[in-house]
C-alpha cells in the first residue's frame, strides 16, 4: 500500500467528546471539549486542553474542581451547543439535570451515561492554550451501562469525534481483547 505524505493539522485521529462542568458565580456553567485523555491510573488522572480564554478555565482555576461528563449519542445536539455558545455570552446551567457527588460546586450531568468529579492537579502552559490536569476523585455511571460492576462504553454508546472533518461519531464494533490478541504473533515468522 502506497503511503502518501500529509498536513499534519489533517490527522484525523478519534477524541472522546466531554462536557466539563464548573460553577461560575454561584451558577452551573457547561462547556464541551475533545482534547482529553487518561494521563495516570493511580490516582487515576487526567488532562484537558483548553484556551486559557475559556470561562470554564477560569472557573477552573479559581474552584479547582471540575466534572468531566461523556454525553452519549443522543445527548450530540446538546454536547454541541455547549460548545458552540460561550457562558460568557449565554446561560447553559439548565441545559442538563444536574447532581452532585461530595463536592457541592462540581455540577455532574445526569443524562451522560459517564461523569467524573476532579480536582484540579496541575496546570501546564501549552503553545497559549492551557493543559488541565485533574485528579479523578469520584466516578458515576448508570447503573444499566455497568457490565458485571464495570462501565461498558458499548451500552453507554459514547460520542466520539474527529478532526479535521469536524464530525460526531459513536463507537464501533468490539474488535478484541487488549493485552491478549497479540499473543497470537509469532516473532519467530
């Protein structure tokens, strides 16, 4: 197979999609985001780029917590939305049904099938934009997206996307099981 040299802004490699929530002057405030990644497992951590412009990194630094919510196929409209308008310009914080873990002033969302409370860790200056890390204090999921007491992103049918299409899509089909297939390779071949 031919390989062909491309842009490296053409990646289109998969991102989860979120909702970050946050409290802005005593309201709940909603903003989505895709550039997020596991960064450590114990503690489990991990990391969101976001522009230091945003509103929500503001809140973020100035509560240090957050929610990370992964919204599902049917919450793409909203998920979009979020994104689209700023809660500098309008008010998101009845978009969802909110609950609350321990933490008070980390707004969780109760339609996502996946929401993680944090607190925030560390934050790194990146190229202008700010990398976010935060400690993954407690988790919720519903309990009929749960296989045997775990979450299942098959059930949840989580929101994935792209760039640079700039598309939604959701999770494929289950292809095999990490740190086993390849043990079928024979490096003597």
């Amino acid at each position: 197979m031919k390989k062909v040299n491309i842009e490296v802004n053409k990646i289109g490699y998969p991102m989860p999609v979120v909702i970050i929530g946050t409290e802005v002057n005593g309201k709940t405030n909603f903003m989505t985001a895709a550039w997020v990644t596991n960064v450590n497992l114990e503690p489990p951590m991990l990391a969101i780029s976001l522009s230091k412009d945003h509103l929500t990194s503001n809140a973020i630094q100035e509560n240090k917590k957050f929610s990370v919510n992964f919204p599902n196929r049917v919450l793409a409209v909203k998920a979009d939305y979020c994104g689209l308008k700023s809660g500098k310009e309008v008010d998101k914080s009845d978009i969802f049904k909110v609950f609350y873990g321990k933490e008070p002033k980390v707004p969780l969302v109760e339609e996502c099938p996946l929401s993680l409370s944090c607190k925030l860790s560390e934050i790194i200056s990146v190229a202008g934009d700010l990398l976010i890390i935060g400690e993954v204090v407690e988790a919720f999921s519903d309990e009929c997206c749960l296989n045997q007491g775990d979450p299942d992103v098959k059930k949840m049918d989580l929101l994935i996307f792209t760039m640079p299409d700039n598309k939604y899509w959701s999770l494929g089909e289950y292809v095999g099981q990490a740190f086993e297939i390849g043990k079928t390779v024979n490096s003597d071949d």
